[in-house]
C-alpha cells in the first residue's frame, strides 16, 4: 500500500491538495459493496493529512464560478449535532454523537482534572455490531493530544467520500475541537487526519478537475 503525505494551512487548501492527489495518484476501481454500488471510484491507498491551521476561516473550500460548493457553513451548523449529540432522527441508523456525546464530556473532565499529560483521552465511533449495518460509520476515532498548551486531534475515517464527506467533516470535526479547548481551557491546534479510503466518486470527477483547474 503507497502512503500519501499531504501538509495544508487550512481545511480549504487540504481539500485541493488532497483532489488533486487523487485524481493523479488514486486507484480507480468499480465498487462491489457499500455507496455507489456498481459504480467506479478513484481512491488513495493510504492518506495522511496534516492542517497546521484548521480554524482558519472560511471552513469551506470556496471553489471557482460554475462548480457547485461541496459545503455550505449553513449545512455544517445542521451537522454539527449529529457529530456532537446522541439525537436521532426517524430514519437514521446511527449518529456520530450517540457514541461520542458521553466520551466529548469524560475526555474535558479527564483534562481539566488530571492533567494534560496522558494517553487515554481517545474517543471511539462504532461498537462490534456496526458491521451488521447497511452503512456502518465511517468516522471510526478522534483521539487527542495536548502540546504546548494546544489541542490537537488525530481523526480516522475508514471510508471517506473526499468531494462532499471531507469539507463537511472536518469542518464540524474543527468546530467540536474549537468547543473542546475552549472548555478545557487551552489553545486551538493541529488536526491529523487519516483514511486508508480517502475518494472520489465518478458522478464528481469531472467537477473535481474543473474545482482544480485540471485538463
């Protein structure tokens, strides 16, 4: 498997960075189970991607007249109690929140209260009967870490759609990071995040290259 190395200021440059890698670098393959059935992707084997500055603003890409955002701050604020609260609506299987709401308040304690120097403030998404769903999460962990007087976070998807998924995720992931050391009393810092299933879908091929300005 190749490992892929991408470093960015922001959100927004990650994603371009990480588009053009993909359309260059990825393995495209016609998908056999899960979203998009029957239909080909593009995909990096292994993606590492570091945002020195995630809080930057805007947390959206903003991409060239005549391509449709892949994101919206308006969409992002409707999200962000799915990644942050337990809540279910009629109709979904899960929700990111029902796993992390509890553990988003036991790692501040855990901060506040024993110090800034452990291991053990990882925050975990799925349980061992995720693999029965039709769709079981894609987000799978946000760990933490503490370093000079910042908080960072280290974010793994085991499947993550880079057009749309990628921008709105990280996106609600920052805010809740934003939430967490303001609460924890410290800095805002890195995120480093992780799939071994950063990719495209074919129905967004052609507006990747036109996002990027590729022939």
């Amino acid at each position: 498997m190749k490992i892929t190395h991408v470093e960015a200021r922001d959100l927004s440059e990650a994603w371009f960075l990480c588009i053009r890698k993909v359309l260059t670098e990825g393995c495209e393959y016609r998908i056999e189970r899960g979203s998009y059935a029957g239909q080909r992707r593009r995909e990096l084997d292994f993606a590492q991607v570091l945002v020195k500055y995630p809080g930057t603003r805007p947390l959206v890409p903003e991409v060239p007249q005549g391509v449709p955002p892949p994101s919206t701050m308006a969409y992002i604020e409707e999200y962000l109690p799915y990644l942050m609260t337990a809540h279910r609506r009629e109709g979904e299987q899960y929700t990111y929140g029902q796993y992390l709401e509890r553990q988003i308040a036991e790692v501040i304690r855990m901060y506040k209260e024993d110090g800034y120097n452990t291991n053990q403030a990882f925050m975990a998404v799925g349980d061992a009967q995720s693999i029965y769903l039709t769709d079981p999460p894609c987000l799978r962990m946000i760990d933490t870490r503490i370093r000079d007087g910042k908080l960072n976070f280290v974010v793994y998807f085991r499947s993550w759609d880079l057009w749309a998924g990628f921008p709105s995720n990280l996106a609600a992931i920052q805010l809740l990071k934003e939430y967490m050391s303001s609460e924890i009393g410290v800095a805002d810092g890195e995120i480093l995040a992780m799939s071994k299933g950063l990719h495209i879908y074919e129905y967004a091929w052609e507006l990747a290259k036109v996002a990027v300005r590729m022939e």
